[in-house]
C-alpha cells in the first residue's frame, strides 16, 4: 500500500488548505455582490489569507522533516504554492478594491468572483480526490472543469477591458479597473496551474 | 552511451515544440508586418499556441511515465515550461493587438518581432543540438547569440518606452503600448530562460 | 561532520552574492538620497548588477559540477535566484528613473530605498549564518526581520499609491511612479523569498 498512516496528514493538511481558498473565494464574493462594509469584509478575507500562510508554512515544515510523501515532495511543494497564489490574489482584488477606493463593483467583477468560486471547489474536490488515485477519472473530470472556468473567465476579463479601454475617459479610472480584472483573472489561473499539477501526479501513480 | 533509443522520443518532441514556437514568431512577424487580416492570422497564432499546449502536454505526460530521461527531469520540465511561455508571449501580443484596436503597429513593434523570430531560431538551433552533447561548443554559440538578440530587445523597448512617455498625451493609448511593448519583450526574456537551461545542461553533461 | 572542505567553497560563493545584493542596495539609497551625477550612478547600479550575473553564473556551473552540496540542491538553486531576483529589482527601479526622466525621488522612494537595504543587510547575516546550522535562532532572527521590514515596505507603498490615485491628476505621471513604487516592493518581496527558503533550510538540517 502506498499510503502509510504517517502520510496521512499531508491529505488532511492539503484538504484544509484548499477548503480554505474556498472560504476566502465565497467571501470575495460576498464582498462584491453585496458591497457594504467594505472594511470589515476585506479584514476577514486577509485574516483567510494569512490562515492559509499559517497552514502552508506547517505542511512545509511537516515536508522538511518527513522524508517519505504519498507522492513526489516537489509536486506537494508546488501544489502549496499555487493554492497560496489563489487565495493571495483573492486578497490582492480585495485590497485594489479598498486602495482605489472604489465605490461600487462592477457585474463583471461579480460574475469573475462567481467563477473563481465555482473554481475554488472543484479545487478543493481535486485534491480531495488525490486520496484515492485508483479512480483517476473522478480527478481529472475536476481539472477538466478547473480549464473550462478559466476559459470563462478569460472571456469575462477580454470582453471587459476591450470595452474598458474603447470607452474610457478617464485613464485613472481605466488603470484601477484593468489591475481588478487582472487579479481576479489571475486566480483563475493559478487554479489552473493546480489542476495541471494534480493531472500530473495522476499521470505519474493512478 | 547515455541515450537509449527510449529516450530518442524526447529530442523529437522537444524539437517538434521549438519548432512550433518558431512558427509563432514567424507567424507574429508576418502579422505585424503585414497587417490585414487581423483577425484571421491572430486566429492562426493562437491555434499556434494551442498546438503547442498540446505538444507540452503529450512529453509531460511522457516525462510522468517514463523513469530514464536523457537529462535531468527537471531540466526538461523548465525547458518546457519556458518554451511554452515564449509562445504565450507571442499570443498575447496578437491579443493585446486585437484587444485595444491597434490600427497599425510602430516600427519598432515590427522590430521586436524579428529578434523574436531570429531568437527562437536560435533557441530551436540550440535544441537540436542536444541530442548531441560531444559538441558543446555549437549549442553555446546559439545561446550567446540568444542573450545578445534579448540585449537588442531590450534596447530597442527600453528606447522606444522612454520616447513614448516623453511624448504621449494620450494615457490610454500609453498604457496600451506600454503593455504591446513589455510583452514583445517577455518573449525575448523568456528565450533567454531557454538558453540558460541549456547551458546548464551543457555544463552537466558535456 | 556535515560540511567537507569541497563544499565550503559553497558559502564564500552565496557570501559574495549576498554582499553584493547589499552593495547594489546601498548604491541605490545613495542615488535617491543624494540625486546627482543620476546617469553615472544608475551605471554603477548597472555594473553591481552585471558582477551579480557574474557571480550566480559561477556558483550554478560549480553545482552542476558539484555532487555533493552543504544543502539540497535545489534550495541552493533558488536562494541564488532569488537573491539574483533582488538586484534585477534593484537595477529595475534605476532604470525606471532614467527611462521616466524623474526629477526627484519622492521621500516615499527614499524610505523604500532605506528599508531594502536593511533588509539585504538581514539577507546578508542570515545567509552568513547558513555556515553554522548548530545556531538556527540567530538564522531565524534574521528571517523573522526580513519579513517586517517587507510588512513595513509593504504598507509605505501602499499608503503611497492609495494617495497617488487619489491626488493624481496626469495620468501619465501616475503609471511611472506606480512601476517605480511596485519595483521597489517587488525587491522587498524577494528578500522575504530568500527568509522563507533559509527558513526550510534551517528546518531541515538544524
């Protein structure tokens, strides 16, 4: 058997990592769509993105110190690596938000916020499925969904700054904007960069 | 002897990717040079692009399942990696084209796409020359001629951006071709990544 | 006894980088402080930099010739890079001076300039500790200062761009001094890279 008790814990920690991507993921998204305390609502999302600093640097440190992994160290190195990337952008949006003082969300950014939740789960499934690599198929249908979610929002974020750039006056206003829509982009695809990995691994054991 | 006939299928592939991304650039210098039909050669760039996710995918995927690999592993993942994102950078290029309604692209935009092509000539070149490791000295000869072509990049886009602040009055406009610019550019940097690789693999191995 | 002879050669090597990323600091401060002779000075930055490339060259060919290293490879690799990461930001923010004809830093800039040559400095100590994995609380200590000096880089730029965007009325003017304050940041971030790998270091072997 390729799992030994002792390995276990890197399951649990990772599961607890990407489950909480997902919680700072829903809290954008409630921040945006219903875009009152704005404050407090970016404080909570930051207190998410330091609980994950938490929890990356105790899997790296349970790494450092075991020398046998349920799969290769590197790809655990980068798995962390990347889920902490979603939820620091996650963080990034929220604070452009309050730095640009930005009075209202645009629907775009609301959709954008949706689809990296939608993301953020099937993440989170992904690696919950990295258990139990004997049913391959299961994963890498959430992979699959990860690159169609970042294919959307893709679209979202082309459609939108085309039209930002056609239509505005205000070159401030257009900077501010483009960098949202950037950051929230580039959520997405960190959570494609984990689905890539993850089809890795299963490639390599399943 | 260090390669096996296995491991043949490495040099085929990487080259067939090299190759792809050559095709790219020429692709993208075609574009610019001649710009009509805009939409349909961004469309070919960007099935470019596609065949070479496609390309990277299938040596990953032979990478995970096969144990012996003609050089380190994780030489051949960066130098992958890299080489996709050559590709990427020239896609993006085409998009932020079509993105921001560029009626015509500067001469120095042209510029940069030639270095880009005799750039990824070069990194092709040095690819090829892998398979044969007994003459260092020729695969070195490309990556030099790599790091001065990302010189001249870099000069050519460092000139251009000055002028284009000293004299802009339109900052939507700036911030469009400062983007233009600065992607071109990552094209060259990302060539350069490539030849560092190689060089390290050089010293390894020869 | 851990460390051979062979390998000592390792720590004078990440020694000198090191003290070069802090020789490259202090040019630095020295140019936004005392703003004369700015041309001269950018190309002492320049040629700190290009004796950095130097330096990373020399210790990545003796690891590729090299089996046997005080620590894994692959940490020595990214401590190398990223302390090379440092001074391309360093030379970055010179340049961006020149290229956007700045005529006088602000005391934001100054400031930034201080906190990333006290925290190169730490970069400095800290990597001078590696020698002696038998102390890892002094390592640490160091660490644990590179990570507020960025946490206070961190909230000088972001004050200061909050205020840009909200005073700025030349938009133009604005996106140069978003890069150059970005820049300066980005070399603050990559101090806390370099603290995060010793950290593991320390983790693993001490």
């Amino acid at each position: 058997m390729r799992l030994i008790p002792r390995e276990e814990k890197f399951f649990i920690m990772l599961k607890k990592i990407s489950e909480n991507v997902v919680i700072g993921a829903k809290k954008l998204e409630d921040l945006v769509k219903d875009y009152e305390n704005v404050e407090q609502k970016a404080k909570e999302i930051l207190e998410t993105e330091h609980e994950g600093d938490i929890l990356t640097h105790e899997i790296i440190e349970a790494l450092n110190k075991t020398f046998v992994t349920p799969f290769d160290r590197e790809d655990i190195y980068s798995l962390v690596g990347r889920l902490d990337d979603i939820i620091d952008y996650i963080e990034a949006v929220t604070d452009k938000l309050l730095l640009y003082k930005i009075k209202k969300p645009t629907k775009e950014v609301v959709r954008m916020a949706q689809i990296i939740v939608e993301s953020t789960e099937e993440v989170n499934k992904a690696i919950v499925g990295l258990k139990d690599l004997k049913h391959p198929r299961r994963i890498l249908d959430h992979c699959i969904e990860i690159n169609r979610l970042e294919n959307e929002g893709d679209k979202v974020s082309r459609e939108i700054l085309a039209k930002l750039f056609e239509t505005a006056t205000d070159a401030i206003e257009a900077i501010k904007w483009k960098e949202i829509y950037e950051h929230l982009e580039m959520a997405t695809d960190k959570c494609e960069d984990v689905a890539d990995i993850i089809e890795g691994v299963v490639v390599k054991y399943a």
